[in-house]
C-alpha cells in the first residue's frame, strides 16, 4: 500500500508513480513547503514487516545519504509518514540513458561524455566504502545540459557493511551485472567497472554485448561468453575505445580495469587521442548559499551597473576612474573633517 496520487501527506504533494521495485515504490512529489520537486520512495505497509527487506531499505538510506557529489542524486530526507518508512531524494529532470537509447546509439564523443561522468561519481562512491552493485542504463540520467547523474542505490552497500545477501544468491540489474555476481561471490567495487562498460557498450551499439532473451543464457553468458568487440557492431566506434570497453568486460576483475578513477582516465586519453575531448560538460560543486547577503556586495540597484561596467577594455578605465574619484572624494571629506575638528580643539 502506497500513497493516493492527488493527496497531500506531511508537506509532500503525490504527484505520480515514478516505478516500483522490491525495494520500494517511487512518487514524485512537490514539497508544500520547500515550493520544490522530489522523488520520495516509500517502503510499503506491506512489505514493512520483512525485516530484511526493512534492513535494506535503511541501508540504503544510510548509504545514500553519505554521497554529495555533482553526479550522484542528492539525497535530502528520510523519515517515517503514517506509519511508513520513506525516503526523499533530488528530482533530476532528463531521460535516463535506457530511454534516450530508445533512439538508436549514442555517438562515441557524447556517450563516452556520459561514462567519465558516471566514473566520476563511482570514483568518488567507492572511494567513500560505497559499491553500488545495481547498476544499469536505468540507473543514468542525461539532464538537458548533458550531465549524468547517479542514482538507484537500492542495492548499494558499504563495504563495512555485514554480508546481508546469503551466498549464491544473485544480486543486481541482470543484464548488467559481473560473472562474480551470476556466481553469488563476494564483491569489491570492480562489479560496478563491469556494469558500466556493459552500459558504455550498450550507449556505443545500441545494443547489450548478451541480449540473449533467457535468464539463464544471460547469465551463462556473462561468465563465459566473449562479446563482440564494439567497432564490429558498429563501425563508428574507434577500435581503441572498443578495447576499453572490453576491457571494462573482462570476466575476471583482476583483468579489468582496477579502478574507475583508471577507467575514468584511460577513456579521457583515448577519446583525446582521436582529436576530441571527452564531451563532459564543465561542473562546479554546489556551494552553500548564505542566509544573508554578504556586506561586501554591492546593493542590488548598484550591482548590475557594476556588472555591466567590468567587461571589455574601454569600460575596465572608466572604472577604474570611477574609482579613483570616489576614492579621492572619501579622502578629501576625511582629510576636511580632521581639520575642521583640529581647528574646533584649538578653539575650546
């Protein structure tokens, strides 16, 4: 049992049901009071008396809450609403990778834009303990200024974190996730290096590198079967891009690459080498906005003025002469002051 579309409960307006899983159902949501859209999952009354399903859902919580980063999901609340545990999380706006391939491939330069973003973000998550362990084209969004953002953490887990899932058991998206998954082994954060390159071969051709239809073949697959070398699939793909790729692919984690801050650089270098830059778009980390406004600003009737007045050479003189005479006046006015207290003492 979820929340009603329409309602408002505890300064969350339901707007619509974003999806659901086993790990819960999302809602977007306005909230009343912050005038702002989020994406607020819930763990229904009717899977709240499975503990470990509530264990995983506070686990995520826990861990998704530690990650501040440009291209991770910003995580805000979490909380308990008539009698259910939930969870709030930034509202991004875009299509996910899995719906912008709905259009056929990804040119090279932008999805590989898109992988060193994605890196970026698991760089910084398993640098902080975090594997994500679900990753897919599902879990990538493309804002409309081309920025990827990380987010579907249901399966992530700290490294601290005690073994929750029995062994043998399959843990992740299945058409993404590493042979040692499909064995129900124990992880380390090179599971995620696969199932971004799965990702990455998916936005390079348009298509899985094993798209067989059977579970089992799936996963048969993912232990055994070598894929198709990407520039095969699709001739536009540069061939060392495509050895990247399957390299990121290898079966065994000790052949792939050992981290994703090497996965991020080896692709920046490679996609460099074909005269063009990773098609990253610039990000600045978030900054704390003040509650009031600095006294070294400018009053807002004078700001734009200043504004408009540093740009460009000729305007640059005129201010600094501005300057110079306001200057010059304070200190004429000081220096008239002075004296005329001067000569007021000598009088008394």
């Amino acid at each position: 049992m979820g929340f009603e579309i329409g309602k408002t409960v505890a300064g969350y307006e339901i707007l619509e049901i974003l999806g659901s899983d086993k790990t819960g159902i999302a809602y977007k949501v306005r909230n009343v009071f912050a005038q702002r859209f989020e994406v607020l999952k819930v763990l229904p009354k009717d899977v709240g008396g499975n503990e470990e399903q509530v264990i995983r859902f506070l686990r995520e919580i826990k861990v998704h809450a530690r990650l501040v980063h440009p291209n991770i999901v910003t995580f805000y609340n979490a909380r308990e609403i008539e009698g259910q545990l939930v969870m709030t999380t930034e509202y991004v706006p875009g299509i996910t990778v899995e719906e912008r391939l709905e259009a056929g491939p990804i040119a090279w330069q932008e999805a590989s834009g898109y992988a060193c973003q994605a890196l970026s973000a698991l760089e910084y998550a398993h640098s902080n303990g975090v594997i994500h362990r679900g990753l897919s084209s599902a879990c990538l969004v493309i804002t409309p200024d081309g920025i990827a953002r990380l987010s579907g953490f249901g399966m992530a887990k700290a490294v601290s974190d005690p073994q929750l899932t029995a062994v043998g058991t399959v843990v992740g998206a299945l058409r993404y996730i590493s042979p040692e998954q499909v064995k129900g082994v124990a992880l380390d954060a090179r599971c995620d290096i696969y199932s971004l390159g799965v990702v990455l071969y998916e936005m390079l051709t348009g298509r899985l590198p094993f798209d067989s239809k059977g579970q089992f073949e799936v996963m048969l697959a993912h232990v055994n079967a070598p894929p198709k070398h990407p520039s095969e699939v699709k001739a536009e793909v540069p061939r060392g891009l495509g050895d990247l790729v399957l390299k990121a692919l290898a079966k065994e984690p000790s052949d792939r690459f050992q981290s994703a801050q090497e996965f991020r650089m080896a692709l920046e270098a490679a996609v460099g080498s074909q005269g063009v830059a990773p098609a990253v778009p610039p990000i600045e980390v978030p900054q704390p906005v003040a509650a009031f406004s600095s006294p070294a600003a400018p009053p807002a009737a004078i700001a734009p003025v200043v504004a408009e007045a540093q740009p460009g050479f000729g305007n640059s003189l005129l201010w600094k002469l501005a300057i110079s005479l306001a200057v010059a006046a304070v200190t004429f006015m000081v220096g008239t002051a002075a004296v005329f207290a001067y000569m007021e003492m000598a009088h008394h």
